[in-house]
C-alpha cells in the first residue's frame, strides 16, 4: 500500500494566492487544505493534523509570526513562513518564533515545492517497531536516538523538524565540530552567510531546551573556527 500523500495547509489572507498555491500543490501530489487567516487556521487545526503548514508574514489581526509562535507552544508540525519582508532581521524572527524555513516573496512555484520537499524530507520516519533505544544523556535532559524525542527529567520537550534534524547530525558526530557550512548543507539549505546565520538561530533555540544556562552551554558547544558540537555526559 502506498503512503498517503502529504497534507498541508496554506494560510495566507489573499484569496487569489491561495487558489493559485491550492491549485499549484494539489497538482504535485499534495492534499491542500486552506484557511483565510489565523483564527480559521486555529479552527483546522483542532480537528486536523496536517505535514507542513505554508503560512504568510503578514495578514491582518494576528500575523503568521504571531500564529507560530501560538502553535510552537502545542505542536510541532513544520512551518514554511511566506514574507514580502526579505530583511534579514525578519527573517531571524521568524525562525526565533519557530518557523523551519521561510521564502520570500515573490517566488516561483518551483521554489516553494523544493522547499516544501526539503522540510518533508527531515521529518524523522517512523519506527516500524519498538528496538532497544540509543540514549544521549546530558544532565537532566535525555535524547533518544531511535525515536528522536527529547525529555527533562522525565518530561517531553517537544523538537521542531529542524531541531530533530539537528540532533541526527549532532548525534552522528558526537564530541565532532560540524562547521555551520556542513549543517547548512545538511539541512538542504542553499549556501551563504543568511543562512549560516539563520543555523546560528536554530542552535541558540535548541541550547534553550538543552542547557542548564544556555549562555554558557556544557553539552551544544561552539567550537571556536570550526563550528558546534554536541558533546554528552
């Protein structure tokens, strides 16, 4: 049996964009489901779960950062931010909010699919069956490889896709710097500096649910010239 296709929801105020990326995505393989703003999307999103939500910076009443930021406290479905806002500072507080990726506007189709794809392609895949689990212990916080699901104490701390996506690496390479260029690429990010400072977001995000102080960080070290690395108990 095939798997199901993936199911997204674009949320975006502009009716004409929204059929045009419904239209668009549904052609490529993808269930779309649409909401008009925030308030309609926090509807669907009590009866639905869907892959990946596709969501504009700016609409009107509570904006797409906003609405993240709401959404990060509850779930972990990834989140492609669209902004006419290309400024870099806009783009740190998206990711800070805790977007996945963001697009700036305008774009081709082309584009959005890749990125679409890309955030697909880092979701962790299911464990058919229960293995014995691989633990990274660092204090009081626990990552289990198998399942990538990390805990404090006992206590679930939920992981964004590219939080998961890190710690694979991270996890890979233990006590090993993996230089920001190496974590760009990995993340299937084009290259360059926005980028590379946009990995630099994600870390100080992920140190948050990991260390104790995450202004001096013990476990997700910066290593001076070469990068980050995850270094456990």
């Amino acid at each position: 049996m095939s798997e199901p296709a993936p199911h997204l929801l674009i949320i975006d105020d502009d009716e004409r964009i929204r059929d045009l990326l419904r239209k668009f995505l549904i052609r490529n393989g993808f269930l779309v489901s649409v909401a008009r703003d925030a308030a309609h999307a926090r509807r669907l999103l009590v009866g639905l779960d869907f892959d990946l939500l596709v969501m504009d910076v700016m609409m009107p009443g509570e904006s797409g950062v906003e609405l993240t930021r709401a959404i990060r406290e509850t779930h972990d479905t990834p989140i492609l931010l669209l902004t006419a806002r290309g400024e870099t500072p806009d783009r740190i507080e998206g990711l800070e909010a805790g977007a996945d990726d963001y697009l700036p506007k305008p774009f081709e189709p082309k584009e959005l699919l890749l990125r679409i794809n890309a955030i697909l392609r880092r979701m962790p895949e299911p464990e058919p069956e229960p293995t014995q689990p691989k633990i990274v212990q660092m204090g009081p916080v626990r990552y289990d490889i198998e399942r990538a699901e990390l805990s404090r104490a006992g206590t679930p701390i939920r992981l964004t896709a590219t939080e998961v996506q890190l710690m694979r690496i991270f996890a890979e390479n233990l006590r090993q710097a993996v230089s920001r260029a190496r974590l760009v690429e990995d993340l299937g990010r084009d290259g360059g500096q926005a980028q590379e400072r946009a990995v630099d977001v994600q870390i100080t995000r992920l140190r948050r649910k990991i260390e104790s102080d995450p202004k001096q960080p013990r476990y997700l070290q910066t290593v001076r010239g070469e990068g980050y690395m995850l270094a456990p108990d």
